[in-house]
C-alpha cells in the first residue's frame, strides 16, 4: 500500500486493543487507519448528531475564538472566506461576519451545497475535518484551488506523536469517525505540490498556509 499523500512506502502496525492496522508514511509523517475502518456518510451523521455545539455556549465560542486568535495576526484582514466542512453550526462563518470576514460555508452532511466552484476566496478555514477524509490529498488540492493567489488556508486538526507508542495511547484516533492523521510535516508536503507554502502552525493542531502567487515571489 502507498501513502495518500505522497505516495511514498508504508509501514504497518496493529493496536493491540482495537485489532485495527495503521499505516505510517515515514516520508511525509501521514498515518492512516486501513480503509476497511473508513465510514460511510450515514454512519458519521449518527455520531456528529450526538454532539451538542451550542451556539450560546461560552465555551464552544472560545474554542473558535482560541484558532481565529492564532489565524488572524497571520493573514492580514481577509475580505472573503470559506467555512469547509463547517458541521451542524456556522458559528465560526458567523464570526468571521462579525468581524468583516464575508464567509460562506458548506458541511457535506448538514450545509451540503457549495458555494460556486468559480469563486475564489481569501481565506478558507476548516476546523476538526481532516481527519474524517477519505482522501484528504483531493480535498486539499480541490481548497488550494479556490484560494485566491496569496490567499490563505488555515487548518485545525491534532498532529499525531509520530511515536507508535505514544500514538497507541493517544486519545485522538480512538473516535472511529477519525481515519487520518497529520504531521506538519504532511502540510508542507502537500503544499508543495499544490502552490502553497507554510507559514506557521502551533506545534499541536493549527497550521496556516499561504498560496504562492505565480512567479512565486509572495511571501
């Protein structure tokens, strides 16, 4: 089996508690479950509707509040963005409205109809998705392709410890909706190939990119 990502060799291992293979690409620093784990839509929907996101809740704004604090100093004032995969609540697009940001947003189970392919955004964010996608290699190249050239693209999703012991007892992968695991080092990865480059992440689970203009000078 290859890597999704960069298509480089894998090695596999089993967690002894689940009996479920992972696969770790020690090129790019993608782990992945085996696919036989990955769910489909309804089986996801089940779980996400268990999640009680209350727009009114302090705690649940912070959360949002804590990634815009960490993406906001590093991407000027963006005039649009994009909530991808956004869940049952446009609380972080509605934020972003508040704040100046015009913000679409679009989630395949609760928002499903994406705004038009043609538009090009300055700044897309996609908080907790990643490590749902079945092929996360398509879906960030189908986001750099709607950011705008110097745009940005702002990630939250938690960086695995790259350890196979550490990973074993991490909290992370046990939710089974969770299928794939990402390193900074993956990020850079993918953008290379497709335009973009890092500009910072946080050493645990936010990372923004920015695409490259076309002679390549943006910085």
């Amino acid at each position: 089996m290859e890597c999704h990502i960069c298509d480089g060799a894998v090695e596999s291992f089993v967690d002894g508690k689940t009996d479920i293979s992972y696969y770790h690409c020690h090129t790019c620093e993608y782990l992945f479950k085996s696919p036989e784990c990955y769910q489909g839509i309804e089986e996801q929907k089940a779980r996400y509707d268990l999640h009680e996101n209350d727009e009114n809740d302090e705690g649940y704004r912070a959360y949002f509040q804590r990634f815009l604090d960490f993406v906001l100093p590093l991407v000027g004032e963006p005039e649009n963005g994009f909530d991808f995969g956004c869940g049952k609540s446009t609380l972080l697009a509605d934020i972003l409205n508040n704040i100046g940001v015009v913000c679409d947003y679009y989630d395949p189970i609760y928002h499903p109809d994406l705004p038009d392919n043609s538009k090009k955004y300055e700044l897309i964010v996609s908080t907790e998705v990643f490590e749902h996608l079945h092929d996360p290699r398509s879906v960030f190249s189908s986001l750099a392709a709607r950011l705008k050239e110097g745009g940005y693209l702002a990630i939250q999703t938690q960086f695995h410890p790259n350890d196979r012991v550490a990973f074993r007892e991490w909290y992370y992968h046990k939710d089974p909706t969770h299928i794939v695991f990402f390193r900074p080092k993956t990020f850079q990865v993918l953008a290379e190939r497709f335009g973009c480059k890092v500009l910072a992440d946080n050493g645990k689970n936010m990372i923004v990119l920015k695409k490259q203009t076309s002679d390549r000078s943006g910085v």
